[in-house]
C-alpha cells in the first residue's frame, strides 16, 4: 500500500487525500501538505466569492444622481419680438406746424436738419369748404383752380361739389425748387391756414359789414406730383373732382350748416432738395408761400359730420 499511498500524495495530483486498508481497519490519512493546500483553497474560494458577490453592485451613475436628486427647472421662454407700432398719418394741424416751420427756415436763411423726417410718412387732410354757403354766382367754376366749392341745382334738388386741381407744373415756385423732373403737378390749397381745425370756422361775417373784406391770399398748398416716365393713374389731367347730391324725392334738399369737406389721403413725398416742404416769397416782408409735395393714394367728398359722399383712387 506505501506505493499507492505516495502516489496518490504525489504534489503533481489534484487531490492529496487518500483512503488506506490496513489490518482490516479503515483509516484517514491526511497529510500536513494536504491540509495546508485545502485551506489555500478554501481562502481562494472564500475570496472570490466575496469578489463575484460585490459584482451585482455597480457604482451609482453621478449623472442619473443628480438627475434624481435635483428638481426639474422649466427652459425660459424666449422673450418676444418686439414690434414697433407704425407711425400714425399726419393730419393738418402736422402739414401746417411743418409748412411754418419750412416758412421760418426759408425768411431766416437756415438749413433744416437733413433727412426729412415728413418724407414718407402716411398722411390724411381734411379741407372744409363751403362754409358760408354756396359759390359765388351759382357757379363752381368761376371758383379758383385748386379750391373746392358748392352749387345748387335746378329747384335746390340738387348740390353739385366740384374741385379743379391747379396745374403747378410750370409753377416758377416749382421750378425754382428744381422740379423739373416732375412730368405733372395738381395741386390743392389748404384754406385758412392760420386754423388747426378740419372744420368750417364758428366765426360768421357781420351782416351789418358793407365792405367785407377779401380773402387772404392762399400760402399753403399741397402738390401732387407725378414723376416723368412713370405711372399716369390718378392724374386728372384738366378733369375735376365733382359730385351731385340728389333729393330722394320731390322736396328741396336743405341748405347745408357746415359746409362739406374734401379728403386728401397718400404718402408725403421730397422736392428735389429731399424736402417734403419748399418754400417762396417776393420779398421780406411777404409771407413765404410753401408747398408740400405728396403722391395721392386717395380722394373723397365728405359731409360736415364725416360721412363719405363719392371718393377717387388711382386704377
């Protein structure tokens, strides 16, 4: 059996335990070596278990951490565009503060600061006429070019309005502003440019006056103007602007209290000089006469109370 004991103990084989007979008794032989390599196994497999248990525990991801542990914030919402209002049109208490203006710079010799900023601003201007009653001899037309006017029909059962555009294209206070390159210019004179007012004057002439006293000379006007080679529509070319009111039945139509008024409506346009106002007089003590030069959009006969009675536009 001592053979077969040292070969079963032999270092090179995996198991160093072995059962011998001997005098028919059973008896376990573990030698010191063999006790020593099961306890080297029984740490080694100690050791990895305790290695293979810990794998199943990963460290915690820091970025699903703070995910967790900080409270979601909202994105900021993008501020909006902020959206300039347009400009509103112009009225005529603008045209005039503007004309005055023009006025002052042109008796003073000064140069107003340059860009305009009248040109191309939207404009409205309302021209009240016929604020103390009808033509002079019942007939529109002996009314001067660029005023408006009314006149009444047979048996007062009609009002015809009528407005002649004056021709400024050979204006010498046009052509000293160096418009020649304008093919046509009509143009409007705003009455009584003293008032702000779109409406007739509350001041009546006396009765008991014999010798009322003339109108004063026109000083403002607007021009509109039509370059050369360019679009044709909206030119009058000697048509005036005239409507008839009619009587819904057989009765007169009454005597209107306020007159009527004529809207003008466009975009201001520049002289040459990239002006929107140009201004003339003889001498100095005239008051400058000064023009405003535009392209009309739109032209309309209105009532006293702002109702439209017939309008015109370019097309």
């Amino acid at each position: 059996m001592a053979p077969l004991r040292q070969a079963l103990l032999h270092p090179a084989l995996p198991l160093r335990l072995c059962w011998c007979y001997r005098n028919d008794m059973f008896s376990h032989y573990v030698d010191a070596s063999a006790r020593a390599s099961w306890a080297a196994i029984a740490a080694t497999l100690s050791l990895a278990a305790s290695t293979l248990g810990g794998c199943d525990r990963r460290a915690p991801d820091p970025v699903t951490t703070n995910a967790q542990s900080e409270t979601a914030r909202p994105s900021p919402t993008p501020a909006a565009p902020a959206i300039s209002a347009p400009s509103p049109a112009l009225t005529r208490s603008d045209l005039i503060a503007a004309a005055n203006q023009a006025a002052s710079a042109y008796a003073g010799g000064e140069e107003l600061a340059s860009p305009d900023p009248l040109v191309g601003r939207n404009f409205a201007v309302r021209l009240p006429f016929g604020c103390k009653g009808p033509a002079p001899n019942a007939s529109p037309e002996q009314v001067s070019d660029g005023l408006a006017s009314w006149a009444w029909g047979a048996d007062q059962k009609t009002i015809r309005l009528r407005m002649m555009p004056g021709d400024w294209t050979r204006s010498a206070t046009l052509g000293n502003a160096g418009s020649a390159e304008w093919e046509a210019v009509e143009g409007f004179w705003i009455p009584r440019p003293w008032s702000l007012a779109e409406t007739c004057p509350s001041i009546k002439a006396d009765p008991l006056q014999t010798d009322v006293p003339a109108a004063s000379a026109q000083t403002l006007g607007i021009a509109a103007v039509f370059d050369a080679g360019g679009s044709r529509l909206g030119r009058r070319n000697g048509r005036a602007y005239e409507y008839v009111i009619r009587s819904a039945g057989d009765d007169p139509l009454p005597a209107p209290k306020q007159g009527f008024r004529m809207l003008l409506e466009g975009r201001v346009s520049s002289f040459p000089s990239r002006r929107a106002v140009e201004c003339r007089a003889p001498g100095p003590d005239q008051r400058p006469v000064c023009i405003i030069a535009v392209q009309l959009d739109r032209v309309a006969y209105e009532d006293a109370e702002g109702g439209t009675l017939s309008e015109w536009r370019p097309g």
